[in-house]
C-alpha cells in the first residue's frame, strides 16, 4: 500500500485522505460526508480510505492519534490536517482554500 499511496498523494488534485477504523463510531458519520463531496466535486477531488488497524505504518508515518482524521495532499504535500468528523462545508471550505 505504502507505493500505491505515494503515488496516489502525488496528483495534483487535492486528495482527502480519511484515517479511521472499522469499530469507530465518528468514522461511521464520517464516511456519507464524504462521499456527498466526492459526488459533489468529481473529478476535482479524490479521497481515498485508510483503515489504521490495517495500515500501521501508514498511520504511524502520519502521526494519527485519533481516528477519524482527515489529511488533504496536493502534490505529495499535507495541506490540511485535522481529527474528528468534518461537517459537508467545514470540509469544502478546506478544499477551497488549498
């Protein structure tokens, strides 16, 4: 994963990238939030889900503490970093302005 995700982080669109886990709660509220910006803004965006308990090393390299935490990446660069369920537009605004 960790090659596939290098490159993924790589586009130059921005790239949401949602840590969370399988027994998590907030993450369950997380994920429809998502998608509705996924299917809002197509191609511009992409997010991809990384499940921690599955990809340590992923997790570790990023520092995750608490699941969810969403991280977006332009250009293989973390613009944005922060824990806990993001709302539809707290999450636009963020990608508006990267």
């Amino acid at each position: 994963m960790k090659a596939n995700f290098d490159s993924i982080i790589n586009d130059t669109r921005p790239v949401i990238v949602d840590f969370h886990a399988l027994w998590c709660g907030p993450c369950k509220v997380q994920s429809p939030i998502l998608k509705e910006v996924a299917n809002e803004l197509g191609e511009r965006v992409r997010v991809i889900k990384i499940d921690v308990d599955q990809n340590n090393e992923l997790a570790s390299r990023f520092h995750i503490q608490s699941v969810p935490t969403l991280m977006v990446f332009k250009n293989g660069e973390v613009k944005y970093k922060q824990a806990g369920v993001h709302s539809k537009p707290q999450l636009m605004n963020v990608l508006i302005n990267i």
